[in-house]
C-alpha cells in the first residue's frame, strides 16, 4: 500500500512536470519587440503594462518611441514598428495610409466606447452667459469674456497638429462659421491646460477641448466647475459620417444638455500592429487582443501623473500597482498567451 502511495505520488509529479514543459514559459525568448506610443501622456499607462506583459512572456521590449498618429500608422504599416496601444477609432481612420488593411491591423479593444470627446466650458460662464453650444462664442459678450490675447476671439485651448482631434475642431471652425470668432491654440496640450487651470484658480473663464480617460475632468469636474456644451448640428466629416450615430452622447455627468451633442465620434481605443508580427508572435497577439483596461484604472492614473508622478519610474511603479490589485485578470492573459503558442 505504501508502495502504491509512493507510485502515485511520484507520477503525479511527473505528470506536473510534463505539463509544466509542454508549455512554454517564455514563448517570446529571442524576439525584441519595437513598440510605439502616441504623444499624449495620458497613454503611457498602456504601453508600460503591454511591456511588462510581453517581457514576463519572453519577449525583450526595445525602447519605445514617440510619435504622432499618421507617422506611427505609416510605419507600422510598413513593417518599421510592431504595434502601439493609442488607436483611437473611427477618429483615427482618416489617418491611416490606404494600404493599411493589407499589413496592420486593429485588435482587441483597450477601452471599448471609452473615448468621450468634447468641449467645456467653466460652469461660472455658463451660467452667466446662458452658453448652451459654440455658436454662442459668436456673441460679441461671451467672446470678449473668453479673450486672453486682445485679437477680439475667444481663446480655446485646442489640440496640437498631427492630433485627430485637431482635424475634427479645424472642421467646426469652418462648418459652424466660427473662424472669426474662436481662436484654436494650439500648443503643447499639457502646457495648454496648465495655463487654463491656472486661470480657472484665479477666476477666470476656461474653454477648452478634451477627452476621457484624462486628469483634466478631475481638476476640472464636469457639473461642478465645468459643463460640457454642444456643437450647433451634428455635421461629420468625412471620416467621422460612418459614425454619425455615435457622435451623440446621453446621460453625461455635467453636460448643458441631455442628449449632448458632442461633435466628436464616442471612440474605441485599441492596439493597432503589424500582421507579421502577430502572426509571428501568437502569444504576443493574444495577450494584445485580451488586454483591457477600466477607464477609471486609467483616469486614476493619469491623475498621479497630473500630480507630479510622471516619470518613466512613476508609470512603472503604478504599473506595477495595478498587476497586484489585479492578479487574476493578469495571469489569466499570461497564461492564454502561453497557450495560444503551443
């Protein structure tokens, strides 16, 4: 009996041992992954996790690079880079070089209908001047009160160039007849809202654009310190008219109205990579298509980074916070990535 015992033991062992080597721990050994992430540091979260996915499984993960929409598309495109985790769709579609399909793909969905996009104005300004949408700027009153500059248009903190939502602000100014009377500025987007949240501290009106996830509705709160207003009508551009529907929004916390026309297509954001390398690398592909995030992980998030925990360390270490609170979810990706390349 004893013997028997002895016998079982040694080929529950064994069998432990077999399957521990049929799958492979580090399917990525060898491969060095080049990744890209967007200019928005409101994205970085994703790139560190995805890294630190891909290393666990093997994979070594080169620096990563910085790049505006249309060059990363391009070169992702063209084999130069593997993947990034910043595609915002359908806004970015416009974006993509036409031979896109045949050699990049999106996948899996980091925050499906996590992109709310659109325009605040301070609830102090709102009141006062009854503004409901952006054809109010055209009223000499509510003009004047949101110059900064003396040029006689209201200043709007807007989207740098190469941005997708700088496309789609540059077409309400021209649709809605608005280019002599609200100024896009266009610099650097953090040093914008910096700028803006300053003013709002000492009591001046703010304009301005943004999406979520980001720290700016954490500093500014929607229906406390600002309210999100309207576009005049929903007029797509051409890129947007495929998602006409989507570019209403109902029960938004904080918005003038309900539904609140937002001008600005609700997005998925999702990882875009080159079909070689998924191909290639199956594990790689799996934990992209499974990789998720709560946008209220990511808003958290950013809001450190907004507070002074910004750098490369800071993001690691907040990485590495949100794989401990979720152990489970995480080594369920692992694992199936393992398993996808048996």
């Amino acid at each position: 009996m004893k013997l028997m015992k002895t016998t079982l033991a040694a080929l529950c062992i064994l069998m432990l041992a077999t399957t521990a080597m049929a799958m492979n721990m580090t399917p990525g050994e060898g491969v060095t992954l080049r990744p890209a992430r967007a200019t928005w540091n409101t994205g970085f979260f994703q790139e560190v996790l995805i890294r630190k996915g891909m290393e666990e499984l093997g994979y070594k993960v080169a620096k990563v690079k910085d790049l505006a929409n249309p060059i990363f598309y391009k070169s992702v495109t063209m084999g130069d880079l593997d993947y990034w985790a910043n595609g915002w769709f359908p806004m970015h579609d416009a974006q993509l070089p036409k031979n896109f399909d045949k050699y990049a793909q999106k996948i899996g969905y980091v925050a499906k209908a996590g992109g709310l996009q659109g325009y605040l104005v301070s609830k102090r300004e709102v009141e006062k001047y009854n503004i409901k949408s952006l054809d109010d700027f055209k009223r000499p009153e509510v003009q004047k009160a949101f110059d900064t500059n003396g040029d006689g248009k209201a200043d709007l903190t807007a989207c740098p160039p190469g941005w997708g939502c700088e496309k789609v602000i540059s077409h309400h100014m021209k649709v809605y007849d608005l280019k002599d009377h609200i100024n896009p500025v266009k610099a650097a987007y953090e040093a914008g809202m910096a700028s803006a949240l300053g003013n709002y501290k000492s009591g001046k009106p703010v304009f301005f654009y943004t999406w979520t996830p980001n720290w700016t509705i954490f500093k500014f709160k929607p229906g406390k310190d600002v309210m999100w207003i309207n576009v005049p009508e929903i007029n797509p551009t051409e890129a947007q008219a495929g998602a006409k529907d989507r570019m209403t929004a109902s029960d938004v916390v904080g918005a003038v109205s309900n539904p609140l026309k937002a001008g600005f297509v609700v997005s998925d954001i999702r990882v875009v990579a080159n079909k070689k390398f998924l191909a290639k690398n199956p594990a790689a592909a799996k934990f992209l298509e499974l990789f998720t995030l709560p946008l209220v992980d990511i808003s958290e998030q950013n809001t450190k980074m907004n507070q002074g925990e910004k750098s490369d360390k800071d993001i690691a270490r907040h990485a590495d916070e949100w794989i401990a609170k979720n152990k489970a979810t995480w080594e369920g990706w692992i694992k199936a990535a393992r398993q996808a390349a048996e």
